[in-house]
C-alpha cells in the first residue's frame, strides 16, 4: 500500500498542478477569478464544496490521528491541501503514517 500512497500523492500534486497552470495561462492568477471559476455553474460548485468539506474532515483526521500514533509536523498536510489539495494531501499523509507506523513495528 506505501506504493499506492506514493504514487497517488505523487500524481495528486501533478495533475491538479496542470489544469491550475491551464486556468493561470487562460485567466491570469487572480484570487477573485479563482473563486468565481470554482462555482462557476452548479457542477463546479457541487465538486468545490464537495473538496471542502472533504479537505475539513481530513484535517480533523490527519490531527487527531497523527497526534495519537506521535507524528510530527503535522503542519505539511494543511500546507499540502492548501497550496495544492486533497488529492496529494490524503495519500501523503497515508504514506507517511505507514512508514511511521512500519518504524514502530506496528505495520
């Protein structure tokens, strides 16, 4: 599963790069034209509030989960999440608690 993890945070942080590199190169990098991309219509509404609340409860575990299994610097997956998103945020932290719990003997 540590290869899974990997390569999904690897590709989580890829692909979201490329179509914000697409939206920068078509609308310039503007925190309003973001906002008003990310509920555009409906469907992109449903989708970003969906990533939201999702990215919310993954705080709430990432917190809660790294402070009882004693993992450090926890501040890297609310840098990740923000600065790219969930998708390389949830298999980071996945793959390093996996190593951490491998280092402890529990895995």
């Amino acid at each position: 599963m540590r290869t899974v993890y990997l390569l999904g945070a690897i590709v989580g942080a890829v692909v979201p790069l490329v179509f914000l590199g697409l939206f920068v190169a078509e609308s310039g990098l503007t925190l309003t034209s973001f906002a008003r991309a990310l509920y555009a219509n409906h469907a992109a509404g449903m989708f970003s509030t969906d990533l939201l609340i999702s990215s919310f409860v993954f705080w709430v575990f990432f917190f809660r989960e790294g402070a009882a299994r004693g993992m450090s610097h926890l501040w890297v997956y609310v840098a990740c999440n923000l600065a790219i998103g969930l998708s390389l945020a949830l298999p980071l932290f996945l793959y390093v608690r996996k190593q951490h719990l491998r280092g402890q003997g529990s895995d």
